[in-house]
C-alpha cells in the first residue's frame, strides 16, 4: 500500500499513531492543549500574560490551536508544575522559575538573583546573549524547554510592621520573601517562610509573619497588605528585574509542526512585552492610592543593601564551587551583567537620575 493509500484509509487517528507525515498532519490538526499558571486569577498582570498567549495562539492558528489557562490548584499546585510539565500532566506551565530552586539552585538564573540583571538586561541576556541557550540546556535535563513570558520589572521590597532601620533590624525577623532571596536574607538573621501569595495577608494579620514581600504596588493593592503592614520598603533588591517563563513539555513541543512551535515562539514574546507594560502603566497610580491610605515608603538603608549585597557574593561564590550547573550559567550571567552594567552607567543610570531629580 503507498503511503497516499495509508492516508486516506488510517484517517488522521491512524496517521498519528504510524507516525507517518507528522509536518501535514499537525499544520492541519486541531489542538487542544491545558496551561498551568503559578499563579492566582486575581493577579490579571501576571496571571493575565497566559490568558494574552493563548489567545494569541488561538488567532495566529486560525482558531486550530487552543489552549485552555488554569489558575494556580486548579490542575495543579503551585509547587507541583514542574513535575506536571515534566510528565506531561499538563503541556504547558507559566510561573517564576525561581520558585523551583528547591531542585536546583540554577532554577533562578531563569528569572531573578539577588543583586542580579534588571529587566531590560535580563531580556538582553536571554535573547541577545546565551542566556535562553544555557537555560534551555539546563531544563532539557527536566522534559520541557522555555519561552520567556513577562517581567514585572524591578520589584518593591515588601511591607513591614516595623522598619527597618538597621542590619540587627534583620535579625530574627519572620519574612515571607520568595524562592531563592531567602537563602541571602537567611545570613543576615531572617527566618525565611515561602507563603502562597493568597495566604500572606492573614499570615501578616496573624502575626504568624512580621513582613512579606509580593510583586509591587497594583499587585500588592489588590491583596490589602498594606492594613496590615504599614511600612512600605524599597527597592527589591533580590528581584531588579524577575523573568516569567512558559515552560512547554518537550515531546509536546517536539511533535508539533514547524508553524505551530512559531506561533508558541511568537505569542509568548508578544506577552513577554505586555506583562512589563501593564505593570509600569499601573503600578504609578497604585502606589499614590497607597501613600493616601498612610503607607510609609521607606528605603533600605544603605548599610542593610551593603550587608545583603556581600550575603549574595558570598552565597554566589559558594554554589560555584558546589553546583556545576549553577557555575556554568552564573559565570555567562555575571559576565553579561558586568558588561552590561558598564553602558548602563553612562546612559540609562545616569539619565534615570537626572529625571527623577527634576519636577515636570
């Protein structure tokens, strides 16, 4: 029987299970595909950029490709994306890859270090640079390959019943910081708790916590912290600018045709950009509504960001020499940031400071 015989009498189930002329099949198919979100509906910025990447992909395929969004726990708990993108539980998972440094420390070069790249850096680093190479490289050893999808840009430092007005302020403090940051606070006395975001506030309420860092002022408006916290601290410094990641199960990926893995490649950077837009066009407004509700933004001080930054160093050093794919990526990271940091000096920093010094 020749292969236009096979065809026409297999129809597509049969095709699909000879493996026969993949490419025509999937241009032609109809898929349905699930995303899992690490994320809470609430939070339409970052939960949001999946729901723009599926409907991106729906139109660019003519309606062919749909893939469904689903909260954090509605397929799957937070923690347990990973494994279910991996295993093919779902085929697609959106979250911060720095959740997942529990597996692997090299988790969070994918998205933010202590003292790390800014967003437009990260961005740079990972399309321009061998940032999406290495961590792609890192993640094939995990089933699935990468897209980046959104940044929030540099983050705030969180909200606190008290300020912090010192280093000894750090010590013994219950702080909710996420993923890896707390293994930098950890050296300077923090006791570090990884809450889910829904649970912050009644944690701060409680008293369980005595700060929590989220995202930034529209986030952090919409969970209420601060009538629970009233000391609003910046910068971020462990989030100068967290990457977002779609992570796609690699068979999944494998098998589709050439016009759909574009459409994916597409779509996601199409979010990529949206999500940082939606959080610098609205963040503004939010954090003027805060102030008016009696939040006290208060900036770290120096010697406390001095004493965070030799804590991230050293931490960094250490993993070098302890974890060779975190070495791998760090040092192609660290080179990229110091490079990267020298041009900024001279333009970006020095322009940003100009205009934030004058009244317009």
């Amino acid at each position: 029987m020749d292969r236009r015989s096979i065809i026409r009498n297999a129809g597509l189930a049969g095709v699909l299970a000879t493996g026969i002329a993949p490419a025509v099949v999937h241009a032609q198919a109809n898929i349905r595909w699930r995303l899992t979100s690490g994320f809470p509906k609430a939070l339409d910025t970052i939960y949001g950029a999946a729901e723009t990447f599926a409907r991106k992909v729906k139109d660019m395929s003519g309606g062919k490709f749909e893939i469904s969004v689903h909260a954090a726990g509605e397929l799957v708990p937070m923690p347990g994306l990973v494994d279910a993108v991996q295993n093919g539980t779902v085929e697609m998972g959106h979250t911060a890859p720095y959740y997942y440094f529990g597996k692997n420390d090299a988790f969070a070069l994918g998205c933010a270090i202590p003292f790390g790249l800014n967003s437009r850096q990260m961005t740079a680093w990972s399309y321009d640079g061998n940032g999406l190479k290495l961590m792609r490289e890192f993640y094939a050893g995990y089933g699935f390959t990468s897209f980046p999808m959104g940044n929030t840009g540099a983050q705030m430092g969180g909200w606190y019943r008290k300020e912090i007005k010192t280093v000894a302020d750090m010590k013994g403090l219950k702080f909710r910081v996420g993923g890896f940051a707390g293994k930098v606070t950890a050296r300077l006395g923090t006791v570090s708790q990884n809450i889910p975001g829904g649970e912050i506030y009644q944690a701060l309420e409680k008293g369980t916590i005595d700060a929590a860092e989220w995202v930034g002022p529209y986030d952090d408006q919409k969970l209420g912290f601060f009538k629970v916290a009233p000391i609003y601290h910046y910068p971020g410094w462990w989030e100068g600018g967290p990457q977002l990641d779609l992570f796609v199960n690699q068979k999944a990926f494998d098998g589709l045709s050439a016009e759909y893995k574009a459409i994916i490649e597409s779509a996601a950077a199409f979010a990529h950009t949206e999500m940082q837009a939606k959080y610098d066009a609205r963040n503004p407004a939010a954090l003027k509504q805060l102030v008016a509700n009696k939040v006290k933004l208060a900036p770290f001080p120096k010697a406390v960001l001095d004493a965070s930054f030799k804590a991230a160093m050293d931490l960094y050093s250490e993993l070098r020499g302890s974890n060779p794919a975190f070495k791998k990526i760090y040092d192609d990271y660290d080179a990229f940031r110091r490079e990267s940091n020298l041009w900024f000096r001279f333009t970006e920093a020095r322009f940003d400071s100009y205009m934030q010094s004058v009244k317009l």
